[in-house]
C-alpha cells in the first residue's frame, strides 16, 4: 500500500521527505544562503542609512497623525513568525518554501530599496523592536522604505499558511500591519501597497523553488 505522507506523523512527515535527496539538497542550500545574507544585513542597512533620498509628497499620511505603535507593531510581527513556523514545520515542503520566501522576499527588497533612494517621512517615529535591530547594526535605520517589509512578511505568511482560519489571521494581520507602519510614519503608501505584488511574486518564485 503507497505511504501518503498527509497520513503520517510530524516526526513520519520530516522521516519520509528527508529521505529524497533533492529535499534535502534544498533545504540545507536554503538555510545556508539564509546563514550567509545574515552579516550582509547590518552592512547593507548601515550603506542605506548614509544615502540621501528624496521624501515622497504623501498626501495619505499628511492627514494621519503620527502615533507611536511599536508594541502591537513587534507583538504582530513576532508573534505571527512564532504561528507561522509552528503550523509550517508540520509539513516539509511548506517549510521550504517560507525559508526560500524570506530570502527571496529579502533579496528583492536589497534591489528596490537600492533603485528607490528614499529618506523617510515626516513624523517618522523610531519602531521599538530589539530582535529587527539586531539584523540592522549600530544605527538605528530609517530608510529601508521601497517596499515595506512589516507588511511583506505579513503577507508572506498568508501565502504560505494552509487552513482557512491561518490564512484569515495572517491576512487581518497584513492589512493591520500596513495602517500601523502608516500612522507610524515608518512607511509611505506606496510602500505599503506594493509590498503585496512583490511579496506574492516572490512567493511563486519560492514556491515554484521549493517544489
């Protein structure tokens, strides 16, 4: 009788996949990029943070107050890494494809912040968030603006999660994550709406990657 790997356990599911090369080959390719990015992160941020940009003439955000949400801001965004990786691990291949999705998602975001130098918005308030800054380095960074990457993480989990109630948090949660980054001042509009076109291209790519 043919094993079908949705009947087996956890354990049974990782037992089962682990034994096709090609998986394995891609998963320990994937955790390897992610382990190299991780020090170019600071040095990159850091170039960023030096550059002049231009400030975006955001009429959205000129009728916003700014107001300072960095506790839901870090408690949406880790919390939902910790959901996302609890329901992911459960199944091999969705968990290829999140690790290929962040570094996809991440490595885009390095080419269109590069090619949109921008300084951020007036009324900027600084996130609080100890883990994010330890991937940014001694300076506090501002201009990691085109696109956001709150609300591209956000989004990515949506497109990764599986069972339709994951799926609607994840989605409440990207659309909570892209007005809080707004009346944050941390994030123009334009940032915020393209991070879905981007994230979901990036996803089929680490789908299709992963596959």
């Amino acid at each position: 009788m043919k094993t079908r790997v949705a009947d087996l356990t956890i354990v049974g599911r990782w037992i089962f996949t682990l034994r096709t090369p090609l998986f394995k080959q891609k998963l320990l390719l994937g955790w390897a990029l992610l382990l190299c990015l991780s020090p170019i992160f600071p040095i990159f941020y850091q170039h960023i943070e030096a550059r002049e940009g231009v400030v975006y003439n955001d009429y959205l955000l000129q009728i916003i107050p700014s107001v300072d949400v960095s506790i839901p801001i870090f408690v949406i965004t880790w919390g939902m890494a910790l959901f996302t990786l609890a329901r992911v691990v459960q199944t091999p291949s969705l968990l290829l494809t999140l690790l290929y999705g962040v570094l996809i998602v991440n490595l885009s975001r390095f080419i269109t912040i590069s090619l949109v130098p921008l300084n951020p918005p007036h009324g900027i308030i600084d996130i609080w968030d100890p883990i994010t800054s330890m991937f940014y380095g001694e300076k506090y960074v501002t201009k990691d603006l085109f696109y956001s990457g709150h609300t591209a993480t956000q989004f990515l989990f949506f497109l990764v999660l599986q069972k339709k109630t994951d799926k609607g948090l994840a989605l409440t949660t990207s659309l909570l994550m892209g007005a809080m980054v707004l009346v944050q001042h941390v994030h123009y509009t334009v940032d915020v709406i393209f991070a879905f076109p981007f994230t979901f291209l990036c996803y089929l790519l680490a789908k299709r990657i992963a596959r």
